[in-house]
DNA sequence: GTCCCTATACTCGGATAGCAAGTGTCCGAGTATAGGCGG
DNA sequence: CCGCCTATACTCGGACACTTGCTATCCGAGTATAGGGAC
C-alpha cells in the first residue's frame, strides 16, 4: 500500500494557500518553485484539488489558485481523497464465492466478514483524516517553523505575490 | 492508494486454515483451489506469510501450511503487513526543505507537522487492524455462513485432508 | 514379522516475463489585464 | 480627461510518453513418505 506522492504535495500546497490568505492567489508554477517540485506535475494535482471544490482557480493574467473555503473547513480527508479518490484501498473480490464449495448467491451474508473487518480499519483511519483539519495542520506547523523561515518565507511571498 | 490483492488471499486463507485447526495442513494448490484464485501468485504470498512467522510450512510429500500460532494470536495487522510490508504509506520526501525559502537543516522541527497528521491516521488503521483477530473474524464468517455451504466446505476437507 | 534403505512423488522457494497504474511532460483553449485609440 | 476596444501575456485544463511496482508464471532444490528387500 502506497499513497501517491501528490498527497504530500496537495497538503504542502494546500497549507502554503491557507497562509497566504483568501485575498491573494498563487499560480501553479509558483506553488511548485515554492516546494521545489515538477511544475506540470503538480498542475495535475492542483487540478483534481480543483474539481473537488478544495481550491479555486482563478483564469487570466493574473490568476492562480486559493482556498475554496477558510482552513479550519478543510478537512485533510478532502485533499486526500481529491487527489487518491475516493475508492476503498480494501477490495472485496468476493473470492468467498468462488471455487469448488461455493453455493447459491443468496446463502451468503450481504458483505463478506473480512471485507468488513478491513473496512473497519479504513474507517479509523478516514475519521482521523476527517478529524483534522487545514488550520490544525497550519497553527501546528506555525508554532513549530523558526522565525528564520517565517522571514524568508514572507520575504518570498512579498516578492511573486501581486 | 490500493491494498495488493494478495492482502484478500492471504486472509482468507489464514482462515481456512484456521478452520483447519493445528493438526492438519493444507498445500498451497489446494488452498487455491478452494478459493478459486492462480496457484503460483498464491503461493507467493504464503511464502511472505511463512516468512514473517503467520504460517509454518511443511515441505515433503504430505506437506502444506497451517497456522504457527493460535488464531486468537494472529492480528490482522501481522497479515496484511506480511504480504503489503509495514512501511508507511504517507512517505514524507520533506519537500518543507526544499526551494528557495529553504533554511539550515536544524531549524525544522524533527518531523514535518503534515507528516506527523497523516501517520497518526495511518496509527488509527493500524490500530485497528491490532484489535482484530483471526479468531474474531473466523469467529463472525461462523455465526454467518449457511449450513449449507458448511456442509459443502466440509466435505471438500474431508476429501482433501489426509 | 521387523527394520532399514532407496526411489519417488510431492512440497516449498526464489528467479523470471507481462501489464497496469502512477509519474512526468507537453501543448492548446480561455481569460483578465494593460495599453492604445477615439470621443 | 474618460471610456471602449483590441492585442497580449498569462493562466488553467486535458491529451500524450515513460518508469516503477504489482500481477502472473515457471522451474529447480529439498524432504517426508511409501514400498520393497534383507535379516
């Protein structure tokens, strides 16, 4: 099991864009200069942020993107799921009904006992996903970032926003 | 993110030899028949489950597997790490490092605050798949299954078993 | 009848191809802007 | 001086190659068994 590595970039976007605040955007590019990552790469990703109503993207000369809604109404389950989907990583191919023992449709139950064990699982991990939110991760990571890297980061935000 | 197939063949397996009990084994063809799935990619994932010490294989003619501890001892989680592995599936390239407000290693916090969000998911999901056992699931399949398709089952033990 | 030996048939185990999905990139469509022009 | 228009430069969005890892398979090494022979 293996989550794609545009998660990581999502999220790192995502809370450079909670920084920034709703009244600027930031294009693509910069986003991916910022981070140090594939421009066009991450474009895809901020695209599938897009289509899931997490960000907004603004056409134009001097567009980007920002925040669809404030922080603390992100959950980190959105941005996951805009970016993985949001398919169980868990699938039941119902080999149970397979092979020589098998019997009628009907004789078993509605969802196969191991599918729901597995299921369970994910389900503790999607509400601790959903439990979180933008603004958490952000005032942690605020409280945590030396006032060196605040300084060069605002330095840098002064410079490409407009 | 995707869970391998081999996640569901490994634990339907494990339960049918639970069901099997200590005394008997099972070789790796037959399980495969009973579930329907190839033979060779099967046997490639008990051999990860013997490896880690979920199953004990028996070599030689009336060889197989069965189960190397109780199934009241077998977690979930000792399954599906033994064929998906236990690295974390939120790997953090520490991209908060890279581009250009990048500052000396040693004023980042140990690790990064998204990180830190995300494997507290993956703890909950891990967590859960802790407090599960074999016999918890095996135990539920019981109460569920039909008479019919224990009968069914049985007799293809029976048939199979020496 | 009992013990030992050998040949055998069966098992597991790791090394080897094929394919799908994630990774990475590009170019075209669309739009807000900036500047110029006319009134 | 003000408003409108047009050209532009910049943006996003979807369509196209490439690599990694999962899927599937095979054949060789090793071993407990079953049968036969000797005592």
């Amino acid at each position: 099991m293996r989550l794609s590595e545009g998660v990581e970039w999502a999220l790192h976007s995502c809370a450079v864009l909670a920084l920034l605040g709703p009244d600027h955007t930031l294009p693509a590019t910069r986003l991916a200069e910022f981070h140090g990552v594939p421009a066009a790469y991450l474009a895809k990703h901020l695209q599938q942020l897009s289509r899931a109503g997490v960000v907004e993207s603004m056409a134009g000369r001097r567009g980007g993107y920002r925040l669809a809604r404030p922080p603390a109404e992100i959950r980190l389950l959105d941005v996951v799921e805009a970016v993985e989907g949001s398919e169980r990583a868990f699938r039941c191919a119902e080999i149970r009904r397979r092979g020589p023992s098998a019997v009628s449709d009907d004789q078993y139950s509605p969802v196969c006992g191991i599918a729901r064990a597995m299921w369970r699982a994910e389900a503790a991990w999607r509400a601790e996903l959903a439990r979180q939110t933008l603004a958490d991760v952000v005032g942690v990571m605020g409280r945590e970032v030396s006032p060196e890297a605040v300084a060069k980061a605002a330095a840098w935000f002064q410079e490409v926003v407009r």
